[in-house]
C-alpha cells in the first residue's frame, strides 16, 4: 500500500460501504469474533496486510487450557494466571476466561487444527510460570496452524467479508456511541465504513520499541484510535518483554519459544554459566517478568550485549520434531540448536493493558467492543501468563457476538455519509521514518525493562514535544501510511510513559529502581483522553460501566468524525 495522495481525501458523495459489524484486525480474536457474528448479519474484517499478516500467526508456544483433569484443574490454572499477574487481575474474569479453555480447544478441534499429539492424548508442554504441563501446540507454528484453522472457517461463510490491505485510520463517533470508522483502502482512498456494531481486534503496540517480538504493523493503532475517540485505557505501563529472542545485531527480532525452556534448555552467562536460580527459585521456568528483568540486569551489570540460551543436553530428534521451524531458522543464522548455545536478548512482546472491557467486550464507548492483545480483560494483571493470549483472544472474541445475539435489538447503523474529517498537516516519510527509529530508541532505553523516574520524565517531555506538533495531534486524520503509524506508536508510548510515571512501585512487568517494592492495595490506572492523570481505581472497577464512562471528557463526544 503506498502513500494515499491529496486527491483521494474524502468526500461527501463517496460510496459509504455499511455492515452490521465491522472488525479491524484479522487475527485470532477478530477472525474468532466473525464467525461468531455471521449467523446475525454482514460482516467485514479489515486487516492491514494479508489476512494471514497478524501477531497471532507469529504465536509459536501454544494455548494455554486444562485438559488432563487428572494432573490439573481449572483452579490450578486461575492460580498461576493470579501468581504470574503481581496482584492485579481480576479474580472472577480470570476464573471465567480460564474455565471457558476447555470448550475453546474442543472447537478448534473440531475445525481441524492439528494439536500434537502422543500416546493418543494431547502433547502438552510447561512454560514459565505454569504449574504443570498444560500448553496445547502444534510443534511450534500454533498460532499460524489456529488462524488458518479459523480462516478456513471464515472463507466458508458468505456472510463474511474480508478487506486486505485496508487500514482503520480512526473511528466515527457522534454525542452517544460509535459509528464505524474511517478506512484507507487498498486502491488508496479514504472511506466511511460504517456498522451497527464496531470490533477493535487490531492487536497490540510492541512496535513502539527498538527491540520486539511483533510483527511490522504491531503500531497500537486500535489503542490510539481507542483513545482518540473517548474510549478508556488501563495500565499500558505493563509491557511484557519476552526473555529470549535471538541476538542478531542488524536483523528483526526472532522469538524462541518459551516451551524451549519448558523443554529443558537453560539460560547461561557468555561464560557457560546458569544465574537464574539467584533470582527466582523456578529459575527457567519463573514467570517472563522475572526472567527478562534478572536478564537485563545482568547484561547490565557485566555490560554485556547478549545471553545464551542451551538446549543441547535434550533429545536432539525431539528438539527438531517439537521446534522444527525455530530449529530451521537458527540454521539459517549459522547456529545448530543441538549443539550451540544460542545468543539471545529480552524484547518487547505482549501489551498487558489495553481498551477497558466489561464481561462481555463493551468499552465505555457505546457500539465499540474490544477483543484479544488490544482489550484490557483483566486477565493479565501486571504480567501475562505464558500461552494464556491465544485463549484470551478466542473466549472475549466469542463473548462479544454472544452479547450482540442476545440483544433484543441491534443499534441501526449510520444512514448518511458522516462529516468530513479533518485532514492533519502532512508529516513527510522521511521524516516520520526518522522520528519512528528515534522513538523506538527512546523507549527502549528509558522506559523499557528497568526504569526509573528521572528517564521516564525525561521521555515525557520529548513524546510530549512531539505531540505539540500541528501534523501529531489528537484530532484530524492522517492519510499517509508512515505518519499514520507514527502518529498511533507516539501517543500509545506517551499513554505507556504516563502510566509509568503515575505508578511508584515495582509489579509485574514495571519495574522502578526508585520504588522497587510493589504499594498495597494494587490499583488499576485508568487513562482517558483530556484527563490530567491516571485515574486510580481498585482491582474490579475498571469494568466497562456508567462509572467509568463518566470520566469521558465531553471533547470526546462532541461532533461525528
């Protein structure tokens, strides 16, 4: 897709096409969310690349869900999910997304994705901070063999159409709920799409770091676009950095999967030795907080670029059965995962905060629901479980068209072409590539893995400096590809950077070298735009309710755009 020149800005007499639900983001949890909506009505589902282009086809471990009720249960499972999420999630969504796993893997495999098997029972494997084996997988492509599992499903419903190559640019809204969005289509032009029902299933922002995991297009626009429309956020401060991904100065980052250490493989010091038992008695196997901040620590400490990952004391047949793809591409790096260490850096993987979220995946926003990495479920808490996003995505997905089909009625959808909007003034390519490397270097360095307060006031004030800018701000639309996606990671970071001021304690993935110890009672902070400061709210309030949609600024429900 390229830059959309002046000449295809909007107009009034453009084709506006209507659904009666629209889903950005073609993932699991979107994909999971159409066929869900299919039996009551059109569908669309836009996604930014191809429709196979999304963070859930990246998910190499598995899916996190008890299904051998003899070694473990449903309580066990919601325990490790509370342990591994510092005191922060909220106890009864955890115990219903976590008893909702075992219906979600009968479903897809009933739709054929081809879990491992041995013995004839699932092949099931242990990742960090679990308890005992219950990750389902398949090898270690899980997240691609589900989304084309669900694709499959989906190119099979006529009631469902998919838009590749078609960006949300941001959403329409009048005085009461939300109305459809403005769209960047493939041939480059700017449209009203519009529904009676709108989805936010676009993923999450781990590009606004130098160093992560996700895919190119993981921007936080869903989020950005969230805020600009009203909508509430909560603890975006909590970025889960993945502890192993391959060091490879020069390359994108390459993740090696956390069922590596479930297996057996080690993390080592340059010099051959393990360190992680002084830092967390479940050493490997500790939750991905713990891991990648004893890993930063370290590196820090010794002044070193990278650590070393070793898994040449397994099976070298089981490694390349249960790995084959991160065996394949380690290879190609010149490494031989059965007999090298492998060198490895923590990078930035999982958004644990997100779009506040009722039960059912109403925001605050009226019309507007939000669903997998972009939704704050409550699961999470300060640090995501290991496995537990590809459940996640599929129960909230499948909770929202629940919701919809059991309302007595559907809001109607726009019946006119909305208002213009605002075009902001343009931020050139190079520049916005320039101003998009130097972000990316900033949070890294100031508000990544270990933090303090002075670095993050320090990023503040440039984010903010930015922001100020006329072709940066919160209202307008930008209409070119790369000052679109800059302008979503600049306000997603200053919404991260916000939190992590606001929050003077150490929990979960936040880590402040100033307040080192985490504050009880833990609190939720809650982010609006237009408010001064995070809201602080005690675990549970966060919920999608009147009580939270009263912090809506009335700037944010003002005129349709």
């Amino acid at each position: 897709m390229r830059n959309t020149p002046s000449r295809n800005r909007p107009t009034a007499k453009e084709a506006m096409p209507s659904f009666d639900f629209l889903i950005i983001g073609a993932g699991a949890a979107g994909l999971r969310a159409a066929l869900g909506l299919a039996p009551l009505g059109r569908v669309a589902v836009l996604s930014k690349g191809e429709a196979t282009d999304s963070a859930s086809d990246w998910a190499q471990g598995g899916i996190a869900a008890v299904t051998d009720f003899v070694r473990d249960s449903i309580a066990a499972h919601v325990a490790d999910t509370l342990a591994a999420g510092g005191g922060l999630c909220h106890p009864e969504r955890v115990e219903a997304i976590v008893a909702a796993g075992p219906a979600v893997i009968e479903e897809l495999a009933g739709w054929g994705v081809p879990f491992d098997r041995e013995h004839g029972s699932w092949q099931l494997t242990r990742e960090g901070g679990h308890g005992t084996r219950r990750v389902l997988h398949v090898a270690d492509h899980t997240g691609a063999a589900i989304t084309r599992t669900l694709l499959a499903q989906v190119y099979r419903e006529n009631q469902i159409r998919i838009f590749p190559h078609t960006m949300a640019l941001d959403l329409i809204r009048d005085d009461e709920r939300c109305l459809g969005a403005w769209v960047l289509d493939a041939q480059g032009r700017i449209k009203a799409f519009t529904a009676r029902a709108v989805v936010l299933a676009s993923g999450g922002a781990g590009q606004v770091y130098q160093h992560s995991s996700s895919p190119r297009g993981a921007n936080g626009d869903g989020l950005a676009m969230a805020w600009r429309a009203g909508a509430a956020l909560a603890n975006l401060e909590f970025i889960q950095f993945h502890p192993t991904t391959l060091y490879d100065p020069g390359q994108p980052a390459f993740l090696l999967s956390e069922a590596l250490r479930g297996e057996g493989a080690r993390l080592r010091l340059p010099g051959g030795e393990a360190f992680l038992e002084k830092y967390d008695e479940r050493a490997e196997l500790a939750p991905r907080d713990v891991v990648a901040r004893a890993m930063a620590m370290e590196m820090r400490q010794r002044g070193i670029q990278h650590l070393c990952l070793d898994i040449h004391e397994q099976d070298c047949e089981r490694i390349r059965r249960h790995f084959p793809g991160i065996y394949a591409h380690c290879q190609k790096r010149g490494y031989d995962l059965c007999r090298d260490a492998v060198p490895v850096v923590p990078a930035a993987h999982y958004t644990c905060g997100g779009i506040v979220t009722d039960p059912s995946g109403q925001t605050t926003l009226p019309g507007l629901y939000a669903a997998g990495e972009a939704a704050w479920t409550g699961l999470h808490g300060a640090n995501r479980l290991a496995s537990n996003s590809l459940l996640e995505c599929l129960v909230t997905a499948r909770a929202i068209a629940t919701h919809l089909a059991g309302l007595a009625t559907l809001p109607a959808a726009a019946s006119v072409v909305p208002a213009k909007p605002d075009i902001l003034p343009a931020l050139p390519a190079d520049v916005a590539h320039e101003r998009g490397r130097a972000l990316q270097h900033l949070m890294w360095t100031q508000v990544g893995i270990l933090r303090r307060q002075a670095e993050l006031q320090r990023a503040m004030e440039q984010l903010t400096q930015w922001l100020e800018e006329d072709a940066l701000a919160a209202t307008g639309i930008a209409v070119e590809i790369t000052h679109n996606a800059f302008r979503n990671r600049l306000q997603c970071a200053w919404l991260m950077t916000r939190g992590a001021l606001a929050r003077h304690e150490s929990r979960g993935c936040h880590y402040d070298a100033d307040h080192p110890n985490p504050h009880q009672p833990p609190e939720d902070l809650i982010q609006c735009l237009g408010s001064a400061q995070p809201e602080r709210r005690p675990i549970g309030a966060a919920d999608a309710d009147a009580s939270v949609a009263r912090t809506l600024p009335s700037a944010a429900s003002g005129t349709t755009r």
